[in-house]
C-alpha cells in the first residue's frame, strides 16, 4: 500500500489533521456533527466532563464524557462541500497512521451523527417536531466525484425520482445513501422517519425566490408529491445525503436527526428555533446515555 503524501494529507505541526486540528486521541468513537459553531457548546455543556477543545476556522470540537460514555460533538458548518471535509479527515484519524502516512491494515468504524435543523415537505410534519433520515437523496453532486455504486432499488428510486421532479439537465446525477439500521432503531418513538433531499445551498436549490428566478418553480411540489413504495420525501437540508454517502464508501455509521423549523407546504416557521432545537439535543443525549455504544 502507497504511502500517502504531505499534500494529499495535511498534518499540522501539532501532528493534527489540518483542517479540524484534531489528533487521533483527541475524538471519541461517537462523532455528532453541527452545522452551527454555536451548538457545540449547546451540547458539550450536558456533558459531565470535557477534556478536548479545538477550534479551527469553522470547526470547532469539544470531546469529554457523558456519564462513562466519551463523546466528541464537532462543527462542520454548512454544505456538503464542508462534510467532504469532515467524513474524510474524521476517517483519517482513525484509518490512518500519521506516522507512516500509510492506511492501518483493519479498518476501523465510528458513529457520525448529525443534529441538525430543515424544513419540513410534508404537511403532516410540522414544525417543532423531529425527523430521523432513513435516506439521504443528493441533488448536491459531491459523491459523484467517488467511486460508488447504487444497488438495483436504488436506480430504480433514483430513475423515478427524476422523472417525476424533471431534475434531469440542471442538476448532476442524484445519489442516494442509507442510514445506519443499528442508529436509527434508538429513533422511532417522537420521530418523523423519511427520506431527507440534500441540496446544494439554501435559496435557488431549496426553490426559494428572492430576486433570482429559478429554473424548476414546482420543485417543492414535486418532492412534496414523490413516492416510491413506501417511501417519501419527508424534509430537506444541506449535509445528509453527503454523511451518508461518504460514511457508506468508509465504512462508517451515520445518522441524521432534524429538527424541523420551516414548514414549505404549509408556510410556517418556528416561533421557537432554539427551544425546538434545545429539545432535540436532549432527546438525543437521553437516548444515547442509555441506549448506543
């Protein structure tokens, strides 16, 4: 196995991976992942001791114990762009000798799992209340520059998805990527289950008009309307389907739960973001003190 060189892995004098200036010691076995620099400490404050604090850039990481259960909750920022940066160097940290800069010969996996905030598409989930993702669905493009393959019910999802959404010609080829089932078993109970679209930003790809036209106006409807067997798209946001995806291809488990703060069908927007949100991290911090790892 080739050696993996300076500029393809960037170690810091510190002998931390570059962008999150974590060492391998440093996380514990069961990653959350944030969107917002600001939750870290939202979460980390539950915990009964922290014994890591870095921050570099937007990614800021807090590792210590709940209970006898270590646990590292990590800033990611928005946008898959962002989680190509985290699953990977997550990965390095624990599949790579820094030392040798050679891949450790077992592979090792951890928990990735993102709380999160989206927005709703179905009427019938409202706002204030969770999502558990059963799927990630990409239309963000960012596992299309990996090597990955879809199995035989996952082309066929994927091939009605963009017949029914005519997504085809303005986007890259969608993707979809499953959760952990040994996860998202904890996450039944309180919890919306779906599939979760990623999208690549916030306003034109999440069908919001500002100033901008858009090329697809029906595309919340369309989403909102999709069904395939049993399934259907409960919500979306800008960081699932790439966790799943690059978690898939390294052999990590991952989850994502939402809190849901905007209703697209019904109009609505929380009147309590932070409360919502504040529950959900409890919610979760309750389930895996008991329940995970």
């Amino acid at each position: 196995m080739n050696r993996i060189e300076e500029s393809e892995l960037i170690i810091n004098p510190r002998g931390a991976v570059y962008h999150l200036d974590l060492r391998p010691e440093e996380i514990a076995g069961t990653v959350i992942t944030v969107g917002d620099p600001d939750r870290v400490k939202e979460i980390s404050k539950h915990f009964d001791s922290v014994e890591v604090k870095r921050q570099h850039r937007e990614f800021i990481t807090h590792t210590g114990y709940l209970g006898k259960k270590k646990l590292t909750v990590l800033s990611s920022g928005i946008g898959p762009d962002n989680i190509d940066i985290v699953m990977n160097e997550l990965d390095a940290l624990v599949n790579i000798d820094f030392e040798t800069r050679m891949v450790k010969p077992k592979p090792a996996s951890i928990n990735v799992i993102r709380i999160g905030t989206s927005g709703s598409l179905q009427a019938d989930i409202p706002v204030d209340s969770f999502v558990a993702s059963t799927h990630g669905l990409g239309i963000d493009n960012l596992l299309n520059f990996y090597r990955h393959e879809q199995n035989e019910q996952e082309k066929e999802l994927l091939h009605s998805f963009v017949t029914h959404t005519q997504i085809h010609g303005q986007v890259g080829n969608p993707y979809i990527s499953s959760c952990a089932a040994s996860l998202i078993k904890h996450f039944v109970n309180g919890f919306h289950q779906g599939i979760t679209v990623t999208c690549p930003g916030f306003y034109g790809p999440q069908g919001r008009v500002l100033r901008l036209g858009i090329r697809n106006p029906e595309l919340i409807d369309r989403l909102t309307d999709f069904r395939f067997g049993q399934h259907r798209i409960t919500n979306f946001e800008m960081e699932t389907s790439a966790i799943y995806g690059l978690g898939k291809l390294l052999g990590h488990h991952c989850l994502a739960i939402n809190a849901i703060i905007a209703n697209r069908v019904r109009k609505e927007f929380s009147k309590d973001a932070q409360a919502t949100i504040d529950r959900l991290i409890e919610t979760f911090l309750e389930i895996f003190s008991s329940q995970i790892g």
